[in-house]
C-alpha cells in the first residue's frame, strides 16, 4: 500500500472512533491489524458509542458535529481507499452493548 493511503485509512478511522468513544463514560478504542492469507491487511476497530450512528442512506452516516461541513471527508477517504485496494468495508453497531465496529479488508494486488 502507499504511505499516503495507509496514513489516510488509519488517521481517519481511529479519529471517528476517538471522537466517539470519548464522549462514553469508560472511553477505549480497540484496534486489530493482520495480514491473514490472500490479502493486504485486514483490520478492525471498536469503541464505545452512546448513540447509535445515524445512517444516511447513502453509505455514510449522518453527522452530530457543529460544522456539518467539516464532516464525512474521513469516511469517504476510507472508501474511496477501500475501492482502490478492491476491499470491504463493513461497519455494525450494537444497541445492546452500546458497540461500534468497523472492519476493512483490502486484498492482495498480486
């Protein structure tokens, strides 16, 4: 992978979830990283969320930010990372125990 790309995935997605899990009362972001076979890097990030993301309907989910401007560049970095690396990206959040994931695989270009 570029450096860029790797910067732009990684910065992106642990600040959402940095963001996320300080506003909770026992804030923690727990990331994984491999390289399982046949693929680039497989990763996986959980944080706490009080509030359920609210999805968009387009991929992306709405914002709760102040400066609405400001906000969805990082996701759609992410994607647009995760289709060059011809990837996935899946994201599901618990009601339950109140739990963010998101998970991205990017495959082997070999």
């Amino acid at each position: 992978m570029a450096p860029n790309d790797i910067t732009a995935l990684f910065g992106n997605l642990l600040e959402n979830a940095v963001e996320a899990a300080q506003n909770t009362a026992e804030p923690y972001v727990e990331l994984h990283v491999g390289s399982p076979a046949g693929t680039d890097l497989f990763l996986s990030l959980t944080n706490p969320c009080s509030h359920p993301p609210r999805e968009d309907g387009r991929g992306g989910f709405l914002t709760r930010k102040l400066n609405k401007e400001q906000h969805g560049i990082g996701l759609k970095s992410v994607k647009a990372i995760v289709r060059k690396y011809d990837g996935t990206l899946n994201h599901e959040y618990d009601r339950e125990t109140k739990l963010f994931n998101i998970s991205v695989l990017l495959k082997d270009k070999v």
